[in-house]
C-alpha cells in the first residue's frame, strides 16, 4: 500500500453480493465476506490482527461489515 494513511474503501454489494475493495485509487479486489476484507490489508501490508471494522481506517458504503447483499 503507497500510504498506510488512506483509508480502505469497502464498495457497496454488487448484484451478486461481492463488494469492491480499495486503498486510494488501487484496487485490492472484490470480497465477499470480511475474512476477503481482512486478507486483503494484509496484502496490503496492514497486520489483520491490529484491524476492527469499527475503525475510522475503514470507510464502509452501502452498508456496514454485516452487509453482504444488494
């Protein structure tokens, strides 16, 4: 990840419940559960066991970490 200061954009769900994930302009993937959110800040460089989704790092749209269906 090009700055740890960006904040992880969750997308909101697709039509098949996937949602993109992306640090700034870089696109980590489509998740389609948490443990995908998780696996990709850890790719990204972030430690998964330091994260909470409550934190202000993550920027959830459409919906909360419990939303997975349009």
């Amino acid at each position: 990840m090009e700055n740890p200061h960006h904040r992880v954009v969750i997308e909101p769900p697709g039509a098949g419940g996937e949602r993109r994930v992306r640090v700034g302009n870089e696109s980590l993937g489509l998740a389609t559960s948490t443990d995908d959110v998780l696996e990709f800040c850890r790719r990204a460089g972030l430690n998964p066991d330091a994260l909470q989704f409550d934190d202000e790092l993550f920027d959830w749209r459409g919906g909360g970490p419990d939303v997975w269906d349009r």
